[in-house]
C-alpha cells in the first residue's frame, strides 16, 4: 500500500508538473524572441529620423555606425535619378527579400546565418528605404537555459516533496495495518493477550477495535468452555460413585428409579461435555422455521416439575401458554434453562412456596418470567456474577448463567428483581428479530433499552 501510494503521487506530480513546466518553457523562449526583435525595432527607429533629413551616405554611414554595434545594421536605399541603389553597412539578408519587403510596405523577419534580420520599410521622398537589423541566435535564447533550469528544478522539488509526503501518509496507514496483521498471527498462535493500538486513520481504528473485541470474545468463549468441560468433568467422579451405589440397591422400584436418574445424568454430563467441545460462537441468525414453541416446552416441563411440587404443596400457575410462541432459540436450550430456573426455585425456597412461570408474546420479544414467593434474592448482581466465574458459598450461579447465555444468544437479557408474589422474579427477554430488546414494566407498559454486548 505505501508503494502503491508513493507510485500514484509520482506519477500525478509528473504529469502535473510536465503539463505546466513544458507550456512556460514555451512562453518563455518566445518572451526572449520578442524582447530580441522589440530592441531591434528600437535599433532601426533610431535611424528613421537622420534618414528623413540627410540622404548623403557619409552621414548616413556615421549614423548606422553610431545605431548599430557589430555591423548588426545595414540600411539599402533604393536606385532612382540617375542614382543606384546603395546598401550602407554590412548587408546579411539575400536581395530578393529586401524586394520583397520593399514593394510590400511592411516589416518582415528573415532567417540568416547566425540569426535572424529584421527588414524595416521607410517610406522617403527619394523611395521605400529598408533598415535592416541582425539579431543573433545568442540574443534570442538569452535568459531562456536559466528560465527552464529553474523551471527544472521546482518540478524536481515538487515531485520529490509529493513523493515525501506520500511516503509519510503510506507509514501512516500501513503501520497499524501492519500492527493488526501481527496481532492477527500472534492470535492466531495462541497468544490470547494480542492486542492492537487503536490508532491510524478512522477506518484502521474501527478495524483494531473490532479486532480487540474479536479477541475478548475469543478469550471469553475459551475460558467458558474450559471452566464447562472442567466442571463436567469433575461430576465424572461422583457420578460413578452413585452408579455403583446404584447396582448395589437390588431390585425395588426405587433402586431402579435410582439407576435410571444416575443414567440419565450421565447422558446430561455427556451432552454437556459434547457441548463445551463443539461449542462455537454463532455466525448466522437462525432461518426460517427454527427455534421451537416456547409455550410447549414450558408445558411440558411444568408437568414434569408439577409432581415434586405437589409432593412439597407448593401451589403452581402458568399463563401465556395456550396459543403457540415461536421463539428463535433450540428447543433443548429452552428446557435446560426452564429446568435451571425451577430447581432454583425448589433449591432456594422452603416447602410449600408458591410459583409461577408466565410467557408475555411481544411484538419483537418473548419475556418468560419465573416468580415466587419465596424470602427473594438479597444480591441480584452478585447471583449473576456467580454464574461468570466469582463464586459463592452455597451456590455455583451456573443456573443463571445458563439462563443468561440463552438470552444474550438472541440479543436480549436477563434481570431479576421482587414479584407480586412476594419473592424473586427472574425475567427472560428473548429477542425474535436481533432489534433492541423491549423491556415490559409491571403494568404492561413497555421501553427500548440498550441491546446488551453478548458475551
């Protein structure tokens, strides 16, 4: 690019400088013809006035010598009374223009060894009298070698000085190019601390600020998927513990219930470190058709988590899921979050609390809210940081971290704040077209919040 830059100045500083130092060159040389030709105008009118007093060739003589240096003028007089014509001084220009110039009645220029002349007509009593002026070729090109020179040397000076500049600006751009360049190969070797100064033109820095981001989410993806398969990994121990716990219970209704859930656990800690391994960042919106019906998924796992809370007599409503919702997100993705959320509830609150899941089917957004009326949560920050690596007592915050990856998957969020059952209510907004997610107050009423970054 820095060459290419310097290329396209040197050639546009050429042509410009080319299509105006040739033109003045031009001008020049023909300001130094005239100027010549103007002072032997001057030269032959200084003779005119001897010639309309005296015709005596003595004086004549005198005068063309004292007017003339270097025998560079010649007067002709023309032949009559008895009289033949007489040519005063050092004659250069051949006979016949001399003819011509007098039967014609005006000056004329003519080319003659070392120069030029300059044949002037004067009109007199005794005839047409030529003065005839020698301009040399030396007199005609004086000052023009030290014009072009100069003209020369501020067309260098011009085309060096763009060259210069040019050169400057390339450095300018390509630097942090090449800055963004290095920090793609040090990225791309696994140096997860690449990073580009975001500096240089306007475009190269929104490049270095998309790139930094770029590497953020690189970084961020990699940590979540190795704090995920480290963590499934680690339920490998205890699992088999419980398997073989399991084969030792015999054969009683509840042994195999038993065996099936740690069976079935397996499966989920499997999918799980399946997951963390093939996990990739999205690239594309989900097409036509994708996605699943939240109000069946939400039905169908309120049926499953139905029979412990009766079992505990927790009360338990749903609304908003009697016509289809289609949303953007997988249909297991929904389920593992629903699932996060009620064992949440059952986890966090005493037996026979209250809850509730409702679906708000918006323009451009789902909201699935899970309230209950249980003692709440104190610290709604601190339990969504757990599920980003801080750690708690008693909690690991990776049900809401769940949660919150579905959401920020779609563009939307997820918030928690005190329901109108008196306990916590964690609010799910699950955007349907990638627009800004819409936030619904308690009473219906509706804003536009920034679209959270999705990490």
């Amino acid at each position: 690019m820095r060459w290419a830059l310097v290329k396209v100045c040197l050639a546009v500083t050429a042509m410009v400088v080319v299509a105006f130092a040739v033109p003045l060159g031009l001008v020049v040389k023909e300001m130094a013809r005239d100027r010549a030709f103007s002072n032997a105008e001057r030269e032959a009118a200084i003779v005119v006035p001897a010639l309309s007093i005296t015709t005596d060739r003595d004086q004549l003589e005198r005068v063309v010598a004292a007017a003339g240096s270097d025998d560079g003028m010649a007067v002709h007089l023309p032949a009559g009374d008895g009289r033949a014509a007489v040519d005063l001084g050092r004659r250069r220009a051949a006979a016949a223009d001399v003819a011509a110039v007098r039967k014609l009645g005006r000056a004329s220029t003519t080319d003659v060894p070392g120069g030029s002349a300059l044949l002037q007509p004067v009109a007199l009593s005794l005839g047409t009298v030529v003065i005839e002026v020698y301009v040399p070729e030396s007199e005609m090109s004086n000052g023009v070698g030290t014009a072009w020179a100069v003209l020369a040397a501020v067309g260098v000076a011009l085309v060096v000085g763009s060259v210069a500049v040019a050169d400057r600006l390339g450095v300018r751009m390509v630097q942090p190019a090449r800055r963004l360049v290095e920090g793609a190969h040090e990225l791309g070797e696994g140096k997860l601390g690449a990073r580009v100064p975001e500096e240089g033109p306007s475009e190269l820095r929104l490049a270095a600020v998309a790139f930094n981001s770029m590497a953020d989410q690189v970084v961020q993806l990699l940590a979540n998927e190795r704090e995920l398969a480290a963590m499934s990994h680690r339920l490998r121990t205890p699992l088999t513990v419980l398997r073989l716990n399991a084969a030792s219970l015999g054969d009683s209704p509840a042994a195999e219930q038993t065996r099936t859930a740690v069976a079935q656990l397996e499966r989920e800690v499997d999918t799980i470190i399946r997951t963390a391994r093939e996990a990739k960042p999205q690239t594309a919106a989900p097409g036509p058709g994708a996605g699943c019906d939240a109000a069946e998924v939400v039905r169908e796992r309120m049926a499953f988590w139905s029979a412990l809370a009766e079992d505990e007599g927790r009360k338990v409503r749903t609304a908003g899921v009697e016509r289809p919702v289609r949303i953007p997100v997988a249909r297991t993705d929904l389920a593992a979050a629903l699932d996060a959320l009620l064992g949440n509830v059952f986890r966090h609150t005493p037996e026979g609390t209250a809850f509730a899941v409702d679906v708000h089917n918006g323009e451009d957004a789902v909201i699935v809210l899970v309230s209950d009326a249980g003692p709440g949560i104190p610290d709604p920050e601190s339990a969504m940081a757990r599920g980003r690596g801080s750690g708690a007592a008693g909690s690991t915050g990776l049900g809401l971290d769940i949660v919150r990856r579905l959401a920020e998957s779609t563009g939307g969020d997820v918030r928690i704040g005190s329901s109108v059952l008196g306990g916590a209510e964690v609010r799910v907004w699950i955007q349907l077209d990638g627009r800004e997610p819409v936030r619904r107050g308690r009473r219906g009423s509706v804003r536009r919040r920034r679209r959270p970054a999705v990490r």
